[in-house]
C-alpha cells in the first residue's frame, strides 16, 4: 500500500510475483483490512505505513494469524 511504482516494477522484472492493491481492487480498504486481504490471498503485504507495522506485532503478540509484513 502506497509504495513508490519504481519499487513494484522493479521486484516484477526480478520475477517476483506481486500484486499491487490497485491491481486488486483493494486501494481503498481501511487499516487493518490490507493485512486481512493479503492473508485471504496467501500472500505477505508490503506496507510502510507505521499502522500496519504495529497491527502485524500486535497480530504476533496475540497469537493472531496473518500472512505477513515486509
């Protein structure tokens, strides 16, 4: 979510299977939905966003399952 285009093309041309959140139709979901939405598809979500960051310890911390964070 809200990541600089240059870093999703270049993970792409490294063959790295990547779905942007406009390309899912999912731009627009409130935090924490993204977190729930990349655990529904199986995959980790890329995020800066320092909200997200402390869902995904609090997410750890309770033993609450999600895909991931990087």
């Amino acid at each position: 979510m809200h990541v600089r285009r240059a870093i999703s093309v270049a993970l792409r041309v490294r063959d790295v299977d990547v779905l942007t959140a406009q390309a899912d139709g999912a731009a627009e979901l409130e935090d924490p939905e993204p977190l729930d939405r990349a655990s529904v598809l199986g995959r980790a979500l890329f995020a800066q966003g320092e909200d997200l960051l402390a869902e995904g310890v609090r997410r750890q911390r309770t033993g609450e399952p999600f895909a991931g964070i990087i």
